[in-house]
C-alpha cells in the first residue's frame, strides 16, 4: 500500500489513473488484499511471466499520454509526477525523465546504483537508470515494450533504455531524490550483485545492441585518433592492430 499512498500524496494539476498488475501472485494475503483494491482501482491479473509482461500489460491498458513506472515496493516524492510531465511538455524531442533514488529498506548498506545524465558510452557499460521513471506511452509503443523473452529478464529496463535511445528520443536527467527504492536481501538486485552476473550481462547487452555498440567504438576511435593527431600516437588503432594481430595467431 506504500506505493499507492505515495501517489495519492499528489496534489498538482494533472489528473491520474492508478493500474496494479498482478503477476501471479499466490500468497493468500496478496490475493485478498488485490480483491480488496479492486473495488477502486484497476487491477489485471495475469500468470507469473516477469516484470516485463507485467508493465507491457498496464501500459496498454493505459489511457494517459504518460506513463510512471513504480513496483509495489518502491515509492514515489508526489512531485515526481509534475517535474516528470512539466519536462516531457517542455519539449517534444524528451521521451524520457529519470531522477535519483532515496535508498530505505533492511539492506541500506549493500552496493547501490547511482543515477547520474545521460552518456550512451556509460549506458552501454551498464545501467543507472531505474524503470522507476516517466514515460511517453508513445516512447512504450515506438519500441514495441519491454521484450518479454527468458534471457531478458532483469536485463529488460536496461534494454528498453538502449532500444528508446536508437530511436532518436531523448533523455532528461533531474538531480533530486523523487522516488524511494527499498533495498531488500534476496532481491534481484541483490542476487545480481552476489552471483557477480554484471559481465555475462553486459556481454547479452552487447549482443542485442551489436550496431550500436559498434557506431559508439567507431566514433570514440576517430575522436580519441582527431585530438591525438599524431601518427605515433593512436592508441585505439594501436588495440585494434593487436587484437586483430591475436586473432591471425590463434
């Protein structure tokens, strides 16, 4: 209910619908406490498939031009809502506004993400940007969602970011604290960080964004060789000419 309330704290200009996905739950108070809410809010049910197919759902059934991404154990600063949407109205271009997180929960000391503005060469290293962000629906659907498949999953934020960025949209990042993340032992988060999983998902990452990986290198390369300006020194043509050189040899 944390979550709910948090939302019901706005007081601005804009009007909201609150949609709850249940992905399969089984716990008999989640299941009655659904029931309960259902009476005033919008509440789909659907098998466990994962947080992808759980946002995809609400986001088509969705009526706003907006989207805010929240789990049921996060929270949200109500002005998220107006600095999220005053943003997106600001300019057209802007798909995308993200701010930083308050940290609160049993496990405040474990290693934590820090959201900082957009750069697709550190995006591409890994992910600082929580799905806990305000979106165009139309951003949701240029991209066709969140992908839904097995070897996504918890890669599926970071993939979306990525997909929203080839598609020409922009990012806008707003350095204040408006929304809180409960840092729980034995979330995702956490395992990730426990089964050291960072490399094999960054090399998944690189796989489904190949071009775009390969555009990013080709353009640090030719920026890093124009500064130089030196033939003898050209260190990202001196990597590649080993790394090929490897290759001949093995």
């Amino acid at each position: 209910m944390d979550a709910i309330n948090s939302v019901h704290g706005y007081s601005g200009v804009y009007s909201y619908e609150i949609i709850i996905v249940d992905d399969g739950s089984t716990d008999q108070y989640t299941i009655e406490l659904l029931e309960e809410l259902s009476k005033n809010y919008i509440v789909e049910h659907q098998a466990n498939k994962g947080p992808a197919t759980a946002r995809n759902t609400g986001c088509k059934i969705a009526n706003g031009k907006y989207l805010l991404f929240l789990d049921s154990d996060n929270k949200i600063d109500p002005k998220y809502i107006d600095v999220g949407i005053t943003s997106l109205e600001s300019d057209i271009n802007i798909g995308v506004v993200y701010a930083s997180p308050y940290f609160f929960g049993e496990n405040i000391s474990s290693r934590k993400f820090i959201a900082k503005p957009f750069n697709i060469n550190k995006m591409l290293v890994s992910n600082y940007i929580d799905t806990c962000a305000v979106v165009r629906k139309e951003v949701w659907s240029s991209v066709g969602g969140f992908d839904e498949s097995p070897e996504m999953f918890t890669l599926e934020d970071w993939d979306f970011w990525l997909r929203i960025y080839e598609k020409g949209w922009k990012f806008m990042f707003i350095d204040k604290q408006l929304f809180y993340y409960r840092l729980r032992n034995g979330s995702l988060m956490d395992k990730s960080h426990k089964t050291n999983t960072g490399n094999k998902a960054i090399a998944h990452i690189y796989k489904r964004h190949a071009l775009l990986v390969a555009k990013q290198h080709q353009r640090l390369y030719e920026s890093l060789d124009y500064k130089i300006g030196s033939k003898l020194l050209r260190p990202y043509r001196f990597i590649k000419r080993i790394v090929k050189q490897y290759a001949i040899n093995s």
